[in-house]
C-alpha cells in the first residue's frame, strides 16, 4: 500500500474544489494552483472557514471530503493529528476523487473544418439538425483568441520579469500601469475564449457519427437485408389459427397488467408463471453463451449520471421527445441500457492496449424507456414497456476501423447464434441513415417473425461507434505503460443478446400449439426445471 504524498494531497484538494463549486461565501481571489487547494481540503476536514483563497464547501462537498479523508486511512480528527505522510492512500479515496470527476469531451473540429461539406451531408442524411460551417467558423476564431492569449500571457512574463531588478520609481509605477492594462486585457481575452469554447461546444454536440460507407441512405423501407434464416410460420403452414402473445398470455397466465397499472401505470406489467421462469432463463443462458464466447459478465447500476448519458450520445433528433428517465433534484437517470453505464466505467481511463485491449463485456440490467411518442400496434401486449430487463455485449477496440469492423462481425455472430440456437425465424437488416442514433457509425438490426402478430418484429441490434462516445467520455489508450505521447480514443461497440419481452414474443408466438400451450427451446429447458412445454393451468 502507498504513503500518501503531497501530490496525492494536492490531486485530492483540487478534485474537492472542482466538484463543489461556492454555494456559501464569494471567491475574493482567484484560486491558486496546488497550494490554495490542499489547503482547502485541509481546512474544510476542521470545519475551519476557509481563507480568502479558496472557498466555502457546500455541506455535500464536505461529506465528499470526510469520504476521502476516511479512504486515507484517517478520519477528520485524526487528518488532524497525524502527519498527512501517514494517512494511508487506499481504494475509497480514490472511489470519492472519481465521484467528482467531470468528462471533458474532446469533438474532432480539425476533422470538420477540413470536412466541412462531408460532415454536414452525413448529418442532413441522418436527420440531425447541426451547423457544421457555424461550428467550424467559432472554432478558427477560438484558435484565433487561444493564440492571443498566449501571446499575452508571455508579454505578461516578460513585464513581470523587468519587475525584479532594481529599479527607478518612476519606472517601477510606469511598469506597474502596463502590468494592469496586461492582466486587464488578459482577462478580456480569456473571457473570449472561454465563450468561443462554451459555444462551439454547445453545438458539436449534436452532430452525429460519421457512416459507413455502406450504410444505405434514407428511411427505414431502404434497410438492406443481409440475410434471412428459417421459414416465417403462419396458420396455413401450422395447420391452425395462429394467435398472438396476448392470446397465449391469457390462455397460459402469464401476464398481469392490473396489477402492473395499478402500482405502476401504463405499459408495465408483472411477468407470472412461465413468462417469470422464461425471462429467468433467457437471462441465464444468454449470459453463459456471452461467457462461453470470452464475454466478462457484469451486473451494473441501473442508475446513471446525466454526463454520461449525454457521453454515450443518447440525444434525440431535433423535435423527437426524449426517451431518458431523469430522477428529479438529482443529476441522476435511468438507463436505457446497459451499454450507458457499461460505457461509463471506462469514461477518463487511458487502457493499456497491449494488455488491455479488446474489452468483452456482457452485462445484465434494466431498460427503462419513456416510449414517448410511439403508437400503433406496437403498443398493444408486450412489445414496447417502460422497463424490462436486457442482457447487453459491450466491447472496446483501439482505434482502428478494421479492429473495431471484426469486433461488429463478432458480436453480429453471437447474437445470431443465440436466435438460431433458439430456433427461430429471423432476419439480420443494415439499416440507413435516418435510423441510425447519434452514436453509431454503422448498424445492424435483427428481426423476428412473429406469427401472431403477423410482422416482423425487431429483437436486436449490434453498433459500431467507432470513437464518438470514447471522445465524449474520455476513453483513450495507448500501446505502453511508459507511453507519454500519441494517445488515442478507443472504438466502443454494444449489441443486444437479449431483450426479454421481444424474446418472450417470439418464443409464444413460433413455438405455440394449437391446445394453447407452447414447446419450450430445448436450449432453454435446463434452465426452466427440465420443462419442456407451458402448460395451462388446471
């Protein structure tokens, strides 16, 4: 275990003061750099005011401290007491430093002012609402300003310099006007820039990924179909009257919507009976499948910060309504999925490639969606809930679009192995542009016939997001340890192995019999107590 030094302190103090901006007290000076911060921190663990420095914590930032101080191996008191040589650095102070990091995104606006008809085009197509020429004008003019006051922060070296010989007093005050007309003009430049990047900033957001060269343009009818595997099932070729979930559902005891209305509302629902045991199962088995092809399993929060949902680039299109739950006085969300979070772990980490690289991971969790705005048949059973459970593959590549291509492929491979093990009848779609999200570079889409509904019906997706969401949250990583310059952001890549209620559709629906019941996936019975058909009940 490692002493903790003055650095650590220092890196401590300066976290503490970026993550509790005043709600008590002005700033009277501009906060110095290193020493005013952990004197800050020291302070703030007394209970002390703290001098004209630095700033009064709000009582949240205190908490934050007296966490961090306790993962030093040392409480307040004792952070009193001991040499801070002694407090002993350990994995809770660096858990309350992380809790206040911010992500910083980087946007690629070199690429854009050389692209500027390119990017601009790519977002038309794709239905996102940017101005890339505006954005790339603030950005010339931000670089424009970033020189200046490089310019003037050296002039304002130079006059402090001329400020420590002996000098006249005639010339000491004569230096001393232009020293203030510096800082003044200084601060005016910094304000400018400040601005410019706030600004440009604001709208490089909304831009969305470039494509993929294959990717077809337009609406949804213009998806390519890449393939289609097994024979859609209809009444004719079953030899009686189809029904869908809901008809099976009933038939079975499967669903309870009251219930799910009257402590929830709309468009939730409790699973019962075999539609319990089903989601249990599919959750199971698909996760060992994951695992079995070197996938790390995980289980995250289902609770996320706003920044890193706005990291993973899950923005509407210009008019659509949000589909992010957000927990009220709180920079909390719900995640939609797995992938948000899964993302988030590795937002400002630098990964190691050689040792690091490729990330497999496959992590269970809930999906909580508004759905707002959706509407039709798709609303009627199952289809489209509030919330409902997901089992999520999220991998990470270095920079490179072959890697980051054979990873897609990878991952497009488990998911229809999953479906064919499962027996079903699918097809695997590339979709265009206007249905690809913010995030993805390129996208598959899977879909299942479901016979009761008559359509097919989506059941999976895999995205490559090359380095958009790396960008955004901060994700680079380079070849060595002891590598210092040429770091670069990683290609993030997510896909759905499975999504329980879709699952469950197309599970009643294919496999029905025409008493009711349903014959089970027999890659699924050892997970359903050796069951191998739902039954009615007695």
């Amino acid at each position: 275990m490692q002493l903790a030094g003055h650095m650590e302190w220092e890196a401590l103090g300066q976290a503490f003061l970026l993550s509790a901006p005043p709600t008590v007290g002005p700033v009277t000076k501009p906060l110095a750099a290193g020493k005013s911060s952990a004197h800050a921190l020291r302070n703030a663990s007394k209970g002390r005011a703290t001098t004209s420095n630095s700033v009064l914590p709000s009582p949240t930032a205190l908490a934050a401290v007296t966490a961090a101080l306790a993962g030093f191996g040392c409480s307040p008191a004792e952070a009193r007491r001991r040499p801070r040589a002694r407090c002993l650095m350990t994995a809770s102070a660096k858990k309350a430093a992380a809790e206040t990091e911010v992500i910083r995104p980087t946007f690629d606006f070199a690429y854009w002012a050389e692209h500027v008809e390119e990017v601009q085009k790519n977002a038309d197509n794709r239905k996102f609402k940017c101005d890339v020429a505006e954005i790339v004008r603030l950005y010339q003019e931000h670089r424009t300003a970033a020189f200046k006051v490089q310019q003037m922060q050296k002039k304002r070296n130079e006059q402090a310099n001329k400020m420590k010989g002996m000098l006249e007093p005639e010339q000491r005050a004569e230096l001393i006007e232009e020293g203030k007309r510096i800082k003044e003009e200084l601060a005016s430049l910094e304000s400018s820039v400040s601005e410019l990047s706030e600004r440009m900033n604001a709208l490089a957001m909304v831009v969305p990924n470039l494509s993929h060269p294959e990717t077809p343009i337009g609406e949804e009818d213009n998806a390519t179909v890449v393939r289609i595997n097994g024979e859609p099932r209809n009444s004719d070729n079953a030899g009686f009257e189809l029904r869908d979930h809901l008809a099976i559902g009933e038939i079975l005891d499967l669903f309870d919507f009251e219930s799910g209305g009257k402590v929830s509302g709309q468009k939730f629902l409790y699973f019962k009976n075999g539609a319990a045991l089903l989601e249990l199962a599919l959750v199971q088995w698909a996760t060992h499948e994951a695992v079995k092809r070197g996938f790390q399993p995980y289980i995250p929060p289902d609770l996320v910060r706003s920044q890193v949902v706005a990291g993973c680039g899950f923005q509407p299109r210009d008019g659509e309504a949000t589909q992010i739950y957000e927990v009220r006085d709180t920079d909390l969300c719900l995640a939609g999925t797995a992938e948000i979070p899964m993302g988030g772990k590795f937002m400002n980490e630098t990964l190691i490639a050689s040792k690091e690289l490729p990330q497999k991971l496959v992590a269970f969790g809930h999906a909580f969606r508004t759905e707002a705005g959706s509407s039709g048949s798709e609303n009627r059973g199952i289809y489209r809930l509030h919330q409902f459970s997901k089992v999520e593959l999220f991998a990470l590549t270095r920079n490179d679009i072959e890697e980051s291509n054979k990873m897609l492929e990878e991952i497009r491979d488990l998911e229809e192995h999953l479906f064919s093990q499962l027996g079903l009848c699918f097809r695997v779609l590339d979709m265009p542009t206007e249905e690809l999200g913010a995030p993805a570079y390129r996208k598959f889409d899977m879909e299942a016939w479901m016979p009761g509904m008559k359509k097919w019906g989506e059941i999976s997706s895999c995205s490559s997001c090359t380095d958009y969401q790396a960008r955004r949250l901060n994700i680079r990583h380079k070849e060595e340890y002891n590598q210092k310059r040429n770091l670069e952001f990683a290609h993030t890549l997510n896909g759905t192995a499975c999504a329980v209620p879709r699952m469950i559709i197309s599970i009643l629906e294919t496999f029905q019999n025409e008493d009711g019941s349903v014959t089970i996936p027999e890659v699924l019975r050892p997970y359903m107590m050796g069951m191998e058909v739902l039954k009615p009940p007695s």
